[in-house]
C-alpha cells in the first residue's frame, strides 16, 4: 500500500504503512471506532439464516440417528454452541486479544468437531475461518486457520476420505484466503481513515502556527517601529515644541497602523508575501526615527530572486529585535547572492539565548536548506547572518514558499 502520514515530515517511507508488507500491520489491529464492525443485535438475524444449511441437515441427522443417546446429545451440543459462537461474535470485536485468542480457539475447536464428529461437509469449518479473518490481526489469523486447515486435512487423510473432499478443501482454503484479504482491506481503509484524521489535525496545527507566527512578524515590527516614532513625537515636542516635525511623525504613526491593519488582515487570508526592497525601505525608516545610523544597502539585485522574502522576514526580526533590546547606535546590513548578514554595535556581549523570533526563522531558513547564525562582535553588539544553499548542479533552484507554513512565533 501507500507510505503517508509522518513520511511526508520524517522522509522515512516506512512512517506509515497500511496493507501486509508492514510488520506491525500483521500483528496488530488498528483501533475501531464505537458502531463499526457487524451489527451486534442485527447480525445474529442475519447470522441465523447463514447457519441453517448446515443446523437443519444436523439435527435432523441426530434425531434419526440411532446411536447412543449420550453421543447425540453431546454431538447436538457441540453443533448449537458453534452456531452460537457465529452468531454472537461481534460482541468479542472491542474485547481484549486474549478474550478473541480464547473466543477463536475454542470456535475452531468447536468448527473441527462438527466437520469430523458429525462426518459433514469441510465446508462447516469456513463458519469458523471466516470469523476469525476478521476478528483477529493478519497474523494470528493465519496461524489460527491455517493450523486448523492442517488438522482437517492430516484428519481426512488419515480417515481414508481426502480423495473424497480435496475439492471441498481447496473451496474452504479459496474461500477462507479471499475473507483475509478482505478483512485486511478492512483494515487498511481504517488505517487510511486515521491517518486522515492525524493529517487534518497537523494541517490545523500548521495553521494556527502560521497565522501566530505572522502575526509576529506584523505586530512585533510595525508596533515596534510606532512605538519608537510616537516617543521621538514627544521628545520633539517636549524638547522643541516642533509641532510639523511632530505631526509629520504622527502621520506616519497612523500609515503605519493602517499597513499594519492591512497586513494582518491579508495575512488571515494567506495573500500577504514579504519583499525584500519593501523591508529595507522600511528598516531604514523605521532606525531613523529610533536615531539609529543605517547602512543598508539600496539594491538588492544581487539576491537570487526565490530568497527575496525569506531575507525580508530575516531583516525584518534582526531590525525589530535591534530597536528592542540593542541599544545600539549603528546597524549594517550586508547582501550576497545567497547570505545576509546583519550587525549592529550595541551592547549584546557573552552568550545571547535566542527568543521566538530567531526560532521562527531558523525554522524558515531550515524549510530551504539554509541556517541562521548569531554571534556577538567583537568590542559589543551582535551580527545575526542567513545563508541558503546554491540551487543543485543540474539547475534545479531552491523550492523556496513565499509563505511558509510557519514563521516567527
């Protein structure tokens, strides 16, 4: 059958596996759910009609029968309790394997008893096969029945009638063998089922992660950036009382919160891709109003195209994280085809524990091949560098989303 699930998240093709040629799936059942299987009330109906070529001929055979009366007795016994164990065993279907192992044993024992006691037909034992193919896992199924199948045909040779029933032996074997590889059709579409179910629940997941984690990448820059530009609005008019230098950043206060509206709502709708150029023009805007010395630089044609927006959510988290936490006078951000790096002099020195935001964009950088680096500078302040590998040698570029499923929560 098919590889699906995990495999698509481990690369392991033998992740999930849902027909025979999986170990597991020989051993062991996956789980039913409540009101699957036979109709536990409307089966023994069903069952009824199914048993009553072989009950009728059976009784009538004992009732006639002149032997001892004890013998027929016994004989009728064990022909109603297999009956019994045919019509009743969807109840067995939720019990614990060893209430089935137990169930199975003593129905094949009972389905022996019947085809050799009572001298009918081999096809009394397929009640018994046919059951346990469904009732239990592939394997114990093939153990069961085909040691039962073993003991009726060493029974038959040895009783000199073989020759007699070979054919009726190989139609309970053809039977038989065609309700195994329905049962494990059975459950391999349960399989199926699950894994659909486990598929749906992680694509919710991923869901949900990319939308927190856009909306990190939107809120986290934009609110920095107003924060930074109504606190310059009030230092000009506390200091100057500059009132057009402060209404023009008040302006620009409200553009932004309107881009920021914007964003978040096209970001719900999975239409929002970051750019590049967009990012620098905005960094620059965004380290001028917080009094930061920019270098950035003014093209960015020598970025490969596909890397764009995985270096624009790059510039993105290392600008906020710098207007945040830094303190730094100076920012430089330099490009290469496949690499950014950027550097700022504040006052990071020792080890920094990385936060969220560079989390969300290792995960980014990981979806393409490429990492992100930090390191502090030397004489204070930190440089964060991405790098993304060069497309394959037979020209094949780097599958690069422009929006992952996952960003920077």
């Amino acid at each position: 059958m098919w590889p699906l699930g995990r495999e698509a998240t481990t690369g392991d093709p033998a992740a999930h596996r849902f027909g025979l040629n999986d170990r597991a799936s020989w051993w062991d059942d996956p789980p039913v759910r409540p009101g699957r299987g036979p109709h536990k009330i409307g089966w023994p109906i069903f069952a009824v009609a199914f048993v009553l070529p072989f009950l009728i001929p059976a009784t009538r055979g004992l009732v006639v029968d002149s032997g001892p009366l004890g013998i027929r007795i016994l004989l009728g016994v064990l022909v109603y309790a297999y009956c019994a164990c045919y019509a009743v065993f969807p109840a067995v279907f939720g019990k614990p394997r060893r209430m089935k192992l137990w169930f199975g044993g003593v129905m094949l024992v009972l389905g022996l008893a019947c085809a050799l006691a009572t001298d009918a037909n081999p096809y009394v034992l397929l009640y018994a096969t046919a059951t346990l193919a469904f009732l239990f896992p592939a394997a114990w199924s093939v153990i069961f029945n085909g040691t039962a199948m073993g003991l009726l045909v060493l029974v038959l040779w040895l009783r000199g009638d073989l020759s007699e029933h070979v054919s009726d032996v190989i139609t309970v074997v053809s039977v038989t063998s065609a309700m195994f590889f329905m049962s494990n059709l059975i459950r391999a579409i349960r399989r199926l089922e699950l894994a659909n179910k486990e598929i749906a629940t992680l694509a919710v997941a991923s869901e949900r992660e990319r939308v927190a984690r856009d909306l990190h990448d939107l809120l986290g820059h934009s609110l920095t950036t107003i924060t930074v530009k109504s606190g310059l609005a009030r230092r000009v008019l506390e200091s100057s009382g500059d009132i057009d230098r402060a209404v023009q950043e008040i302006r620009e206060v409200e553009g932004l919160s309107r881009s920021a509206l914007s964003d978040v709502r096209a970001t719900v709708t999975e239409y929002r891709e970051v750019s590049l150029p967009a990012e620098i023009a905005g960094a620059r805007a965004a380290l001028r109003a917080g009094e930061i010395e920019a270098d950035l630089p003014h093209a960015v044609d020598n970025v490969r195209a596909e890397l764009h927006s995985t270096f624009g959510y790059v510039l993105r988290e290392a600008i906020t994280n710098v207007l945040r936490h830094s303190g730094a006078k100076a920012v430089k951000v330099r490009l290469g085809r496949g690499w950014m790096e950027i550097e700022d002099n504040g006052c990071a020195e020792g080890e920094v524990t990385p936060g969220n935001g560079l989390r969300g964009l290792s995960e980014r950088l990981a979806a393409i091949g490429g990492t992100v680096t930090t390191r502090v500078r030397p004489g204070g302040g930190w440089v964060v560098r991405a790098e993304a590998p060069e497309p394959s040698p037979d020209g094949a570029a780097v599958a690069v989303r422009a929006e992952p499923a996952g960003g920077l929560a």
